[in-house]
C-alpha cells in the first residue's frame, strides 16, 4: 500500500471513530491454567512466584522473542513484577531449560517487584533457577543495592563464582558458569550472626550475617539487577520468595519441584525425603463387647503409627460397622445396630464379627489388619414395656390389643385368666427398643375384666414377664353388627 493510500485509510479511520458511538461487550475467554501450581502447598510465606512457563498468568505463552512487559505472580500475593528496558520471553530450543522456557536479561532489562529490605521483610527465603551469558564481573540476579553493600546477589564475580552481599559480601563458588542451568537459594535471617546461608543447587555452600541496612536500600527488588551498574546477562526460569526462613525441610520440598522441572544438579541428599514406608497398626486385632451395645459406643479403638486415615476396607463383616475418626491416628468402631448374642448378624452366625482395616499415610503408603470384634452373652431380663388396647372394648367388637416388649418372645393373651383364642404363644416382631406383638380380641363377655399378657423370651436363660391391665370396662355393643 503506498504512503498516500495508508495516510488517506488512516484519515478515514479516524473520522470513523470520532463520529460513530458503539460499545464492546467483552468475551469471557478460556483460561489454560498454568501446571503444578499446587507445588508449594504447605509451605507458609509465599510472597512472590514468578514462572516463566506462566509468564501471563496462563499457561498461554506470548510469543517467542517477545518483549515481556509485566511478569505474572503466581503466589496468590498479586505481586506482579513490572519491566524496566525490553526483557524478552524465550521459547526456541537454543534458549530452553530443559524444555521450559527462559525470560532473557540483555544487560539492561530488568523487573522491579516487593519490597526486601530488613525493615520490612527481616527474614526471607529466595530461589533462583538461572543460566549465566555474560562473561563480566558485576552479574546481579536480584537485589536492592543502591551503594550501600545492601541485599544482593552477583551469580559472577570473579570468574565463574559470584557474591551475596547483605551489609558485607561473602564469595560463592559456582554460580556464573555460562549456559549451566543453576539453582541459587539464598537464606536470609537480619541480626543473627552467620544465620544466613547460601545454598547452590541445594547444598550449603556459604554463610554470613545478614548486617544491611534494613532501610537505606531500594525499595523495590530488582531482578536481572543487583542494583547500581549490577545487571544480569542471561536467563532466568523461576523466581520464589518466601517472607520467612525456610526449614531444612521445606527448601528440600521446594528443591523437589525445581529441579526434575530445569533436570538441576541437585543431590539426593537435598530432595525430600521419599516416604514409602506404610504406616503399622499400634492397637491389638482382636477386641471383645458385651452385646446390646449401643450404636453410639466404640466397639474398638484402632490405633496408627503415624498420621494416616483409616477406614473399613473388607472383611466379611465389614458393611455392619461404622467407622468414627478421633483424631490422626486414631479411629474409632462402632455398630450400625445394637449386636444380639441370641440373633448373631454376622457372616459365620458365631458372633465374631471380622473385618479388614487401612491406613493410608500422607504419602499414600497403606497398611493393613485384619481384627475381629466378639460379642460376649449378657444374662438378659425381660419385662413388658406397656400392654394397651387400641379402643374401648364392647361386647362383640374386635378390639386389639398391643404388648411392647424388650426382648424378643412369644406371649399369651388372657382374659380373666382364660387364654384368648388366636393369641396363644404369637412371636413378637421387630427389634430393640420397638418389638412388639398383637391380638385381636373380640369380647364374648360384659362387665369387668382384667388382660394379662405372659412373654416367654425366646432367646436361652431369659425370665418370663406378665403384664396386666386391670378392670377392663366391656360395654354393650352399640350400633348394627
């Protein structure tokens, strides 16, 4: 297109957007979220993340070589980190870590984020994963120095070993080696003397005391920079800052995620500590109860040798019981119903009861017991809870009559001790508390009367009961038959 077609579309453009009104409603678009963002679960403090392989905020990457003009924190913090100078996101395989892309730093380029100084953050955790293509002596990766031999790093100093400085400067060998992908953790605690460590690919390499300014410095981390004339040349992959000190423990959890993501040279020594040993069973496997226990009590209190969950995984009688956790070691086993030593329900009608239990560790390791839970005989009594009629009796008229019982029998209805035809030795029905049986009486007499029910227990050892219900009233009948 020739400069007058271009300078005339571009009038006719502008003469468009003065004169016509219009509004845009945005499109809600997809986001590609970015992969393993519950890496650092668990570790308190995360203040700033910064990822090159999510550099938008998305797993989305721009385009390669482009210039980056915000760096995305991936901390939950919103610290997003703002260019300074045109540092440029890196995708092509001659600039790749691993096959995870790179942001590049050309010596003038760099971004600015959170505020380090000791008076702010007295206590900080910084990992680095980086790759050194300046041969000078003044590579500064991050830092806040503005003269004053504040918080900085220089992964070169003097050859291929660079310096931290936190009000002095210790040597640190190994970290400028050119296109050698390096993890730099760098440990800082102000005031307490050689508390702060500098860790290379996970091992302690140097220690010094944190003495800077805790205000005369920047306030805000550079990074690509060690502060004043200190810029980096080179790549930087990962940027994770914890406003804390970070245990022996969690550095190793970090470097666990860091370094099969960049293929680091991180020692086994420095990894997380592989947990594959499944956690044992501390409480016996065989546990006795009484029967008639109550679905609320604990049948068997189960016992882990570490925090763990467990659960009812088989067993033959597994579907009869509930499982109640106390707490991570310890759970509890309860009945779905009250046990009946004389109405065994369990798989052998023996009444042991067997099942299987798991425990399941943090690191997923099971262990397994199997256990059985006996329910014992308890010298049952019985007795006849109420004995009601359902109406008033009359003279020809059925009536029924009700007998709640505590255990299950067979019961006799009598009227003025004459056995009531049709309810002679009826087996009750249900369980406890609500087993009962039923007559249907018709009265063939009048006047006065007492009923009486006799239950005989039908389960070995158990007392026979009577009830009675005194001067039963049996009226004329009324109405047609």
């Amino acid at each position: 297109m020739s400069r007058l077609r271009r300078t005339v579309a571009a009038t006719i453009a502008l003469a468009l957007t003065m004169t016509v009104n219009y509004s845009l409603t945005p499109v809600a678009q997809a986001v590609n979220p970015c992969p393993n963002t519950n890496a650092l679960n668990g570790i308190s403090g995360l203040v700033l993340w910064l990822r090159a392989d999510c550099v938008s905020g998305s797993a989305n990457d721009p385009a390669d070589n482009s210039t980056v003009t915000t760096w995305s924190d991936q901390s939950g913090s919103g610290n997003n980190a703002t260019a300074s100078g045109t540092p440029t996101f890196q995708s092509d395989s001659a600039n790749l870590i691993n096959s995870q892309p790179v942001i590049s730093f050309n010596g003038s380029s760099t971004f600015s984020s959170i505020d380090i100084r000791a008076a702010t953050r007295p206590n900080l955790t910084i990992f680095t994963v980086h790759k050194a293509r300046g041969t000078g002596s003044r590579e500064g990766i991050w830092g806040v120095d503005n003269g004053g031999w504040d918080r900085f790093f220089l992964v070169r100093w003097s050859g291929d070993n660079g310096i931290v400085s936190a009000g002095g400067a210790v040597d640190v060998a190994g970290t400028g080696v050119i296109g050698t992908p390096t993890l730099i953790t760098t440990l800082l605690r102000h005031g307490v003397s050689n508390e702060s460590k500098v860790y290379v690919n996970g091992a302690l390499t140097s220690s010094l005391t944190d003495g800077s300014d805790p205000n005369n410095a920047y306030t805000n981390l550079l990074i690509g920079s060690g502060g004043s004339g200190l810029n980096f040349t080179g790549d930087i992959a990962e940027v994770i800052i914890f406003n804390q000190a970070l245990t022996v423990s969690n550095m190793q959890t970090v470097n666990g995620y860091l370094k099969p993501k960049y293929n680091l040279n991180v020692s086994s020594s420095n990894l997380p500590v592989v947990d594959s040993t499944p956690p044992t069973f501390t409480s016996t496997n065989a546990f006795t109860v009484a029967e008639n226990t109550t679905t609320a009590s604990t049948v068997a209190t189960i016992k882990s040798s570490e925090s763990a969950t467990i659960t009812i995984s088989s067993g033959a009688d597994a579907s009869l019981f509930n499982i109640v956790y106390v707490d991570s070691i310890t759970a509890s086993i309860r009945f779905k119903a009250a046990p009946d030593f004389e109405a065994p329900a369990d798989n052998g009608a023996n009444n042991v009861y067997d099942l299987t239990l798991t425990a399941t560790d943090p690191a997923g390791n099971a262990g397994t017991q199997a256990i059985t839970i006996t329910v014992s005989d308890l010298t049952d009594t019985s007795s006849i809870s109420s004995l009601t009629l359902s109406g008033s009796a009359s003279y020809g008229r059925a009536v029924t009559i009700t007998a709640a019982v505590t255990v299950p029998a067979r019961v006799t209805f009598r009227v003025r001790n004459f056995r009531i035809p049709g309810c002679i030795s009826k087996l009750t029905s249900g369980t406890s508390p609500n087993i009962t049986v039923t007559c249907s009486w018709k009265p063939s007499i009048r006047g006065s009367a007492s009923i009486t029910a006799t239950a005989v227990p039908t389960g070995a050892g158990i007392s026979s009961t009577t009830a009675t219900i005194a001067n039963v009233l049996i009226g004329n009948r009324s109405g047609s038959r």
